[in-house]
C-alpha cells in the first residue's frame, strides 16, 4: 500500500512539473484561501499575546470607565457579550461626571484621558500627524505603572504651565532624537515646553485610546485653558482607597454614572482582568469572522481542483484504458486522481504558509503588530489543504475509476 501510495505521489508531482502553468493557476484558490486564514488567526494570536503581555503589567484593583457599553452582562455580573465598536468615537463620560466620582468616598485616585484636536508641531513648524494629544492629570504615571525615564511627569502645582510629556515615538518622529527636552512644540497656536519622555509602553492593539508611544500628553486644565471648554473625555482610570476593593469602587462608579446619566447605560465600568477579558473576547470574534471570510477563498480553490482534475481525467483517458488493460483495478485507477489532487491542493496548502509567513515579516517590520505563527496553525493549514484536494477530487477520481478499457482505448 506505502509502495503504491509512494507512487502515485511520484505520478501527481510528475503531472505538476509537466503542467506547471495550469497547476499555478489551479493552486491560486488554495494559496490565497491558506495564506489568509494563516494570516488572520496569527494575527489574531499575536494581537492576543500582545494584550495579556499589557495587562500583566497592569494594576488588579483598577477599575476602567470608558464611554459607551461594550459589554453586556448576565444577572450576576459576569460578562456575556462584547461589541468592543460601540466605544470608538465616542464620548459620553463628562468632567462632572470624573469630578462626581472623585468625591466618592470609596475612590482613591481618578484620572480622566481626554483627546484634544489640533497637530502638534515643533519650533521648526513640522508636524508628526500620527501624533495624538492627550489631556490627562497628574496622577496617570502612577495609576497606570510607567515612568518617565527622561524629565518628569508635570505636577498638580504646575498644571496650570504649558509643559508637555511626550512617548517616545513622538520624540523620535516630532524632534528627530530621543531626548528632547525643553524642546518647544505647539498645539492649537499655544506653546509648550518638553518637560520629559515616557518609557516606551507595551504596544496594545486593541486599546481603547491611542498608542501612548505616539501620543503628547498635556495636564487636563492647560487643555481646558486653550480649548476654552471641558475636553470629552473617553476614559476614566480609578483606584479604590487601600481598604476598599475594586468590585465596591466598580459598584458605586455604575450607580453614580446611571443616576447622572439618567439610568441610560451609555458607558461601561471594568474591574481588574475584566479588561483583558474584553480584549480575548473581541480579539476571538474578529479572527473567527474574518477566517471565515478568508476560508471562502478555499471553497473557492476546492472547486478549481475538481475542474482541473476533471479536465485531467478526460486528456489521459487513452492512459487510463492502457492502465487498466494491464491489470490495474478501478481502485487504482480512482487512488491514483485522488492522491494528485491531494497533492496539488497540499502543495498550494505548503506555498500558501510561505505566502504568510513573508506577510507577518512585513507586517512586523512595517507596524507594532507582532503576528505568531504557531506549529498548530502550520500543520491545521496543511491538513486542511489535503483534505480540501481529498473532498474535491472525490468526484473526478471516481469519474475516472468507471471508465470502461476498451472505450478508453479507443480515445482519440
């Protein structure tokens, strides 16, 4: 059996090599198809290694408000669905509302992240558009675990000064060094001073804000100063005070923010890991829709196969009748057409991971995504790819199994 399997093997890459322009055309299918499910679910994976490496990093007891609900829950609490969408663009947390939860006696420290529109230019007047202004407070260093490796965070005393704290992608990109401090940079026609540079942060895909490596951060008053109003602010960061949990701040967050809002849930209060579960939850869902979207295109390749196969089965018609008359059985014969098109598919399947493997290099030289291919995903992508040549060759091999000798032979 291992003899005959080994020879038909020999005979499908025979016939590759002999029709190598149709069998390229025949594998596009599968190439494409493989090449973006691989694509996806590493991406996917590596987005979610990307989040758990954050949050490792991250305060148990701190409890994140962000505006618009992005999750539901079931009676008890526990997290049911996420539609992570419903946060992005916008902004119904308000300055009361981070002043209200302030004066909670439960509430240790409350930090509010607000965006402010404007491009950030230097004293040579370039600008760095991915730049993103963020009005905050005193206190995020600290709540949120990073240093300030170069200068120092502005304080609750000097907030009222025109003192920015930039990432380090902004220094790279805005001052073309690493340490550019005291350097002027202007926002909205007011200047400000460089006052120092944050440890470069953990990269998170899937953050609700902006990448802070890329971001200019400005104290909350100075941004209301020059926007001549309360920046909308997105999120909410709080820490309960040292004998309160961060399930009691979390509760006392909602009844507040329900009772200012008018009992309209149009925010969303996380505690803890609740965060990273958000994350998994979204990171799953996306990856599983757009493989499905991808894996069409291995329908797609499937259906190829069989045509091509069956083309295949009509030009050798005269070897099968030849094959026969010589003693081979309809199993042969059917072992033989099934066996190439599992080789072809699993040929597509092996230039397909190729394919992928050059789009994570790319996507890790040219982004912060840091897309994991693992042995898993390598062997489902080959299995996969055989079965695929396997289902669809079915119906060509047995077309050619039952073909009668003597017609065959008499095949012009």
């Amino acid at each position: 059996m291992t003899l005959l399997l080994n020879s038909n093997a020999r005979m499908a890459l025979q016939s590759i090599r002999s029709n190598k322009l149709r069998s390229l055309l025949t594998m596009v299918g599968i190439i494409i198809g493989v090449s973006s499910v691989i694509l996806t679910i590493s991406l996917g994976e590596g987005i979610r290694r990307q989040v758990a490496d954050t949050n490792q990093t991250s305060n148990d007891s701190l409890v994140t408000v962000r505006s618009g609900q992005i999750v539901k829950r079931s009676a008890d609490g526990v997290i049911t669905d996420v539609n992570y969408l419903a946060s992005l663009g916008v902004n119904t947390l308000t300055y009361q509302d981070y002043e209200a939860i302030g004066k909670l006696p439960n509430a240790g420290t409350v930090v509010p992240l607000s965006t402010v529109s404007g491009l950030a230019t230097n004293f040579e007047g370039e600008s760095y558009p991915e730049a993103t202004v963020v009005a905050t407070t005193a206190k995020l260093p600290e709540i949120i675990n990073q240093k300030v490796v170069y200068g120092g965070f502005f304080q609750d005393s000097t907030s009222s000064r025109r003192v920015a704290i930039i990432g380090k992608r902004v220094a790279e990109e805005l001052f073309n060094e690493n340490v550019p401090l005291g350097k002027l940079l202007t926002i909205r026609g007011h200047d400000f001073v460089v006052g120092g540079i944050f440890d470069e942060f953990k990269t998170n895909p899937l953050s609700a804000v902006t990448d802070f490596n890329k971001a200019i951060f400005i104290s909350y008053t100075t941004a209301q100063s020059i926007t001549s109003a309360n920046p909308p602010i997105f999120q909410l960061l709080i820490t309960p005070k040292d004998d309160v949990s961060a399930e009691q701040i979390a509760e006392a967050t909602t009844a507040l923010l329900l009772k200012n809002h008018g009992n309209q849930q149009d925010f969303t209060v996380l505690k803890g890991n609740e965060t990273a579960i958000v994350a998994r939850n979204t990171v799953a869902i996306a990856t599983s829709f757009v493989a499905g979207i991808a894996a069409i295109s291995l329908l797609v390749g499937g259906i190829g196969i069989m045509n091509i196969m069956f083309v295949n089965v009509t030009e050798r018609t005269r070897e099968i009748g030849v094959r026969k008359s010589l003693g081979a059985t309809n199993r042969q014969i059917y072992h033989q057409f099934l066996i190439e098109a599992a080789v072809i598919s699993t040929v597509g399947g092996i230039v397909g991971i190729i394919v992928a493997l050059a789009g994570n290099a790319l996507l890790r030289i040219t982004t912060d995504l840091q897309p994991a291919v693992t042995w898993q995903i390598v062997a489902l992508a080959v299995g996969v790819s055989a079965i695929v040549g396997i289902i669809f060759g079915t119906i060509p091999a047995v077309k050619a199994a039952r073909k009668d000798p003597i017609e065959s032979l008499r095949y012009e």
